[in-house]
C-alpha cells in the first residue's frame, strides 16, 4: 500500500520530535526511491540520474503538464514562487546543491568548497558511507529549522538536509546522485 509524505517523515524521525533508528541515506531512499505518494509520480531533468532512480523504484513520470509527488530541481534552478506552493500543498521537492532556488528555501553559499569522500549519517555515525571517488561540494548554510541527516566526515559541512514545509517537504543534497 502506498504511504503518503507524512507518514514516511515520521518513520523517519520527521515529525514532532520524534527519534527513529532509520539513516539519511534512508531519508534520501524513501523520498526518492519508495512509494511515498498514491500516485508515485516525479517531475526530474532528463539529463540527470534521477528518472532512472525513480522510475526503477515504480515511480512513473507526470503527465505534461500535470502535477507530481516528487520534484527535482537541478543545481542552479532559478527562484520561483510555485516551487513553494508545491511543497507546501504536499509534494516532496529534492534540491541539488546550491542554486537561486535554493537559496529561496534557506540553503545559502557559504564561505568555499570541500572535497567530501566520507560521509556521517545522523542516525548510524558507525556506518561508513564513502564514496568511490572525492567531490567537491560548496560548503552551504542550511536554515535553521532543517534537520542535518548527514555531513562530511572531517568538516561537518552538511550533505543531506531537509525540513517540512506545509503538507510537504522539502530535502537538499549537496551533490547529484
């Protein structure tokens, strides 16, 4: 059966103050990967990994022109309002890194780069989630009303953040999957 955002935010340890075993790496999957809508549609730039991630989960693109479940925005998507109006009537937006759009939802540049191999989750600081090769990823300010579910391992510059807004949500990963 599907799960609506809610319920899954709050498996997650997103709701009220609520603690949950789950990772950020689990945040990440639930948001992208399970059926967290009743419709279980997305709306991702063609040219990035996120079609094939979502549709390999049972996700189907939306109808042109049509709402979805599930909306990417691409590093350096411009500002607008109907992002916001989105999330806020129930939709999950995922931001990738920095942008003008994500600066609208509080994620702003910070001050340089850091070459992020090793990654912290939030829940489970004993798994060693690092990757197969060194990224560099700008050192954002995250608002501060987000929730930090993983951070570079020797820094602590955030990875993957994220806060409820409205019926929705809203996730930022630092760098594209």
């Amino acid at each position: 059966a599907a799960r609506t955002v809610n319920q899954y935010f709050m498996i997650c340890g997103w709701g009220s103050g609520m603690h949950s075993r789950g990772s950020a790496i689990g945040v990440l999957v639930l948001l992208a990967c399970a059926p967290i809508c009743s419709a279980g549609t997305f709306r991702a730039p063609a040219d990035t990994p996120w079609p094939l991630i979502l549709s390999s989960a049972g996700h189907a693109p939306a109808v042109e022109g049509g709402a979805a479940d599930i909306y990417i925005a691409p590093r350096n998507a411009p500002a607008s309002p109907d992002w916001r109006a989105k999330a806020m009537s129930g939709a999950a937006v995922i931001l990738e890194g920095g942008s003008p759009l994500a600066s609208e939802f509080g994620f702003r540049p910070g001050s340089g780069t850091i070459s992020c191999i090793h990654i912290v989750d939030e829940h489970n600081s004993n798994l060693p989630v690092v990757w197969a090769s060194a990224v560099d990823i700008p050192h954002d300010d995250v608002p501060a009303d987000a929730r930090i579910f993983a951070k570079e391992r020797w820094t602590g510059a955030p990875v993957i953040a994220g806060y409820r807004l409205g019926a929705g949500a809203v996730l930022w990963i630092a760098a594209s999957p």
